[in-house]
C-alpha cells in the first residue's frame, strides 16, 4: 500500500484546524498574476474577489500556492483574514497595475501576512488534483503533498545574469537553509556597484558595495527593514509609499575585487551615476 501525506496533517500537527484554511492557486504564467509577481504584488493581486462566495469569508487563513505543472503547486505564502468590505477606487494600491478592478462589483479581503510555515515557501509542493480550474478550495480536501524539496545548494548563475524583484534577493540573501549558500557565497566575496530599478516609474539608483561582506551585506540592508539602505531619496520614497521597496529589482553593475579600496569602488560608482543619469533624472541625491 502506497504510503501518502496530506496536507491536512501539516495544518493538524501544527495546531491549525483545517476547516480554517482557504487554499488559493495562482497560475504562474497567467498574464495578470505574472505582471503582479513581478511588481511585488500577489497579495494585493489576491484579495480582490468576486461576490457570492462564501468559503472565502469564512476561512481565517488563506493559504497561497502557485503552480509548478498542470496539477502540481508550491507553497508561497499564508495570510490570515481580518476583514473584507466591498471594494472601492478609494482601496486601489499604489501602483496596482488594474486599477479598473476596483471600478466592479467585486470584494476586497484584507489579507495579513503571517510568518505560518514560511520555511516551507518555495519547497512544499502540493498536488492541487484534477479540478485546476477552482482556484481556491477548502483545505479540508484531499491535497497530497508531492515533495518537501531538498534545500541543496543551488548553483550559482553568475553575476551578470543576476535581475531580482525584491522578493526573491530578500529571499536568496536571507536564506538560512542552505540552499542559496553558493549564491551568498559569491556575492560575499566581492565588492562592486549595483543597480536598483524602481519598477513602477523605471528610475534607477546606482550603489556601491565597499564593506568586508560585500555585496552581500549591502544588499541585506535592503532586504530587512526599514528597506531604504540609508539612502536619502528612497527614505523619502518609502515615506510616502511604504511598500515601494517591494516593486525594486536589483542588478550588479560591475564586480570588483575585494582587495579595492573605498575610494577606487566610489569612483566607479561615480562613473555609473554620470552615465545612467541618476542624480538628476533617478534615485541618487550626489
């Protein structure tokens, strides 16, 4: 007899009961959802619902997957429910891309981000079954977990392939798993300067890493709160704009050695700044 674990019994053995639980699926290359994705944007994307559908109302947590395979997800993230209201052009976030969602008769559910199971994001995969055109079920159906992948260190791409939306650098220079270790490993070896793009207006900020960790350090200045690396002109974006930090997609310019000098690292971060416009058109203030 074949041997099967469910996802039921992760909820139960965690002290969830699986009667609270909203199982969301989102399609990773639907057009819509990727746009969003790449802006930072699933739990807004995931919160704005059609009517008429009580389970939704009902669950205290949702439970987001995305899909891997025809039938198969992985684990993104679990919010917990703490309202919802009918929607509003007053509730659009900042730089929603479908700003005319919020002209229809939909609900908005507001959504909490919760730490639940978050060393399993990105590596449970659930068997969503046959019926992929619900995208969302009660977590007391039959979900079979698939795998718990193994966090072996990934290989590491190569500097100059490297275009991260915030999540995943918050997620590779955070990691504690091990399975970003090469990655960590390499950007900690060297100095260099780096490009930060605000993708909801496209303006860039150029930035050096000069310290003894790196890019690596640097850039987990911008990974843990409060986001802006103490730089002048992204403190006063974050102040109007609070969750800007997570629309930035992160590049490396040019790699140098750790054996440069603060000043040899600044003068090629100059060099940067003078041919990208940044001081006057972008995020930099000098």
């Amino acid at each position: 007899m074949e041997t099967r674990l469910l996802l039921q019994d992760i909820l139960q053995i965690n002290g969830i009961d699986p009667k609270d639980v909203l199982l969301v699926r989102h399609v990773r290359e639907r057009p819509d959802f990727k746009k969003c994705r790449e802006m930072g944007l699933i739990r807004e994307y995931t919160q704005v619902q059609g009517n008429n559908k009580p389970l939704l109302k009902k669950c205290k947590y949702w439970m987001v997957f995305i899909s891997t395979t025809k039938t198969n997800c992985e684990f993104y993230k679990m919010y917990s429910l703490k309202g919802f209201s009918p929607i509003s052009k007053h509730n659009i976030p900042e730089g929603f891309p479908y700003p005319e969602w919020y002209q229809q008769d939909v609900t908005l559910y507001e959504l909490e981000e919760t730490d639940l199971f978050s060393d399993l994001k990105n590596k449970l995969i659930i068997s969503w079954g046959t019926s992929t055109q619900s995208w969302y079920q009660s977590a007391t159906n039959n979900k079979r977990i698939m795998a718990i992948k193994d966090p072996e260190p990934k290989k590491f791409i190569g500097y100059d392939k490297i275009a991260w939306d915030f999540d995943d650098m918050e997620m590779i220079v955070n990691d504690e798993t091990g399975e970003y270790q090469k990655y960590q490993t390499a950007l900690a070896a060297v100095k260099g300067v780096y490009l930060i793009q605000d993708t909801a207006d496209g303006k860039l900020y150029v930035g050096s890493a000069y310290g003894d960790d790196g890019i690596l350090g640097r850039w987990r200045q911008y990974a843990n709160f409060p986001y802006h690396g103490g730089n002048k002109k992204m403190i006063a974006l974050l102040s109007r704009h609070k969750n800007e930090y997570r629309k930035f997609r992160f590049c490396v310019l040019q790699i140098m050695s750790m054996a440069a000098s603060k000043d040899e690292v600044i003068a090629v971060e100059q060099q940067y700044k003078r041919k990208f416009g940044t001081i006057d058109f972008g995020l930099n203030d000098n």
